[in-house]
C-alpha cells in the first residue's frame, strides 16, 4: 500500500503544492510510501525540494490509498468511487468546495465528499467551511498541519526599516495602499514588493523587514503572514479568514477589508513605535507560539494519523495492479504549452477509465 497524492504541476510550485510536496517527502522519511501522481505526464517536474518520488497511473495498485485536492475532487473521485478505491479529500482552501471542470456538476461534486473516507482539512476555519456544506460527514473531518522550514524563517541580528508585502493577492489594494504610504511614512523607510522570488530570496526580505502588509484573500490558512511573523515581522492586514487559526496581537493586527485609511494609520503608528523601541520581546510568545503550531514534529504526528487511517481503508484490499487513465497525455507542443492550457481551463484533470 502507498499513499498517492494528486498535484497539478506548475513550473515553479508554491502555496499549497509545496505543502504536498512536504507531505510526501516527510511520510518517506518516516518509511510511510508516499508518492505524488502529476496531473499530466511528459511534462518534467522540478525537485525544489529534493528528491521526491513521482509516479504514472500505470502503477495504481488496488490496496493504494489516494489525496485528491479540493479543487478537483469532482473530477478524481468520479472515476475512483467505481473502482471502490480508498481516498480522502484534502481541502487547503474551503472557498474551494464547489470548484469543478464544466462537465462536472453540483451533485458530483457532493458524491466525492460523500463517498471520501476522510476529509483533511488544513485550517479550523477550513474544517468549519466543510461542516457548513457537509454537516452529516463531519465526524470524518481530520485536521492536517504543515511545517514551516525554520532555516529560513527565523529573526535575524539586524532588523532594518522595511515594509515588505506581496502584490499578487488583492493588487489594487496594494497598489492603493503602497501609494498612500510613501506620503506618510518616514523618508527612511522603504516599502519592498515580494514577488515571483524563491523560497530563499523571500525569505531574505522578511528577515530584513520590519512590517509586513498582509493582502490575504479567502485563504484556506495563509502562509505568508506566518513566515514574516517568524522572521520578526509586525503582521498588519487582511487574515482571509483561514488566518484566523493564529491571528493574534502583537503579532498581527486585523484591518477589515478595504480600509485604507485604518491601514495608513495603523501602519504609520507602528513605524513610531519600532522607532521609539526597535526590541522585538512583545513578539518573543507569539512567535514560540507559531514554531510549535506550525513545526515539523507537530507535521509528523498529523501525518503518522494519515497514515493509519489510510491504512484501515487499503484493509482485504490486494496489491493487484489497477487499469485507470488519470493523467493528461501531453504530446511535445502540448508539453510545452501544458502550463498555459492548464490555467486557461477551469480545472487541469481529464480523467477517464481506460
């Protein structure tokens, strides 16, 4: 038995694949047999974190136990449910639920959570999304966690007068925002956009700043807050709802969603404060706080569940091999242009029995 996990694959993975990837490569470590199947094949993926074991769908197993994501499930379980293939759906973002490739319908995608032995749900806010849609499968909810890499994210000697943000999520409100700061901040400090950089140099900016402005947009958890909260940062912004799980002061600090205003001055009355007293000690508990949550221990522990639930679902189940095509077959332009292709289509899963 192994655990198959099912992941787009982009050219540079972020956000939630990374999580996938961690998974995987963690339940390895603790000699769980995980694997991830990509969406498309011929495509080369990348080894951002090392080696981690991919697989075709010609080596589906009947005892396999599958991860489908949220914004798939219709899709997936529509052609595992037949086949009575253990799986379980894992919802990083709840704002996903109804998510589904225009040949699919409202219904299929109820069958997929209906049918799933379990749901993994990656935030409260995203297990109380599910219990909203789903109140009679509720008792099937698991709570997952996903590491932070504490080699990267931690507060470093010198602390300079940065205010680093990522543009990408709510952009006009960031335009908007960045825009009215550089009238009221100090001429000294400097505002600095994270975007489109490794996991390195992003981690380099928010050890160097002092302020991050948090642009979250119904977010399953959100990551970025946490990594500049670790890294020292003063947290100020939107929490997207997933933030909710550690969005506490000083850490972080709400804004409602679209007030400028507030933003401004919330923002230019803690540069008043970092200039009276630069010490980072109010943070110190809040921080201890975040690396326990979000350590990789804790991430451990959540996944050796995963995997005994997974193996009470793969139970009387034999090794014998499954025929299914679950991947997209790309040929060599389709390979070249598949990341496009991917994000033109409403879902990137085409599934059919073979």
């Amino acid at each position: 038995m192994k655990i198959i996990y099912f992941c787009n694959l982009p050219r540079t993975p972020s956000g939630g694949t990374n999580v996938i990837y961690r998974h995987v490569q963690q339940l390895n470590n603790m000699d769980i047999p995980a694997v991830i199947l990509p969406s498309r094949q011929g495509i080369k993926h990348q080894q951002s974190f090392g080696h981690t074991p991919f697989i075709s769908d010609n080596d589906i197993n009947e005892n396999d136990y599958f991860i489908i994501p949220e914004i798939s499930a219709a899709e997936i379980a529509s052609t595992l449910i037949p086949h009575s293939l253990g799986y379980g759906v894992f919802v990083q973002n709840g704002h996903y639920l109804s998510h589904r490739a225009r040949r699919f319908s409202e219904q299929d995608v109820d069958n997929a959570y209906q049918h799933a032995s379990h749901i993994f749900a990656i935030s409260n806010s995203t297990s109380a999304m599910i219990k909203l849609h789903y109140p009679n499968i509720a008792d099937r909810i698991q709570r997952m966690v996903c590491s932070i890499d504490l080699a990267h994210f931690y507060i470093p000697a010198q602390k300079e007068k940065i205010i680093s943000y990522m543009p990408r999520k709510n952009s006009h409100h960031a335009n908007a925002l960045a825009f009215a700061l550089k009238k009221h901040m100090p001429s000294d400090w400097q505002l600095v956009a994270i975007d489109k950089l490794s996991l390195e140099d992003t981690a380099k900016i928010l050890r160097k700043s002092a302020i991050f402005l948090s642009f979250s947009n119904l977010e399953g958890l959100g990551l970025p807050p946490i990594e500049a909260a670790l890294c020292g940062n003063y947290v100020i912004g939107y929490h997207g709802n997933g933030g909710l799980d550690y969005w506490c002061a000083p850490n972080f600090e709400t804004i409602n969603v679209g007030d400028l205003t507030d933003f401004v001055e919330k923002v230019t009355y803690r540069i008043a404060e970092i200039e009276r007293d630069s010490s980072l000690a109010s943070l110190q508990r809040g921080i201890q706080m975040l690396q326990q949550t979000y350590s990789l221990e804790n991430e451990k522990r959540h996944l050796r569940q995963l995997a005994e639930l997974a193996k009470a679902s793969a139970a009387g189940k034999s090794n014998r091999c499954v025929s299914l095509r679950m991947q997209n077959r790309a040929g060599f332009f389709h390979s070249l242009l598949g990341r496009r292709s991917t994000r033109n289509r409403k879902s990137g899963w085409q599934i059919s029995d073979v």
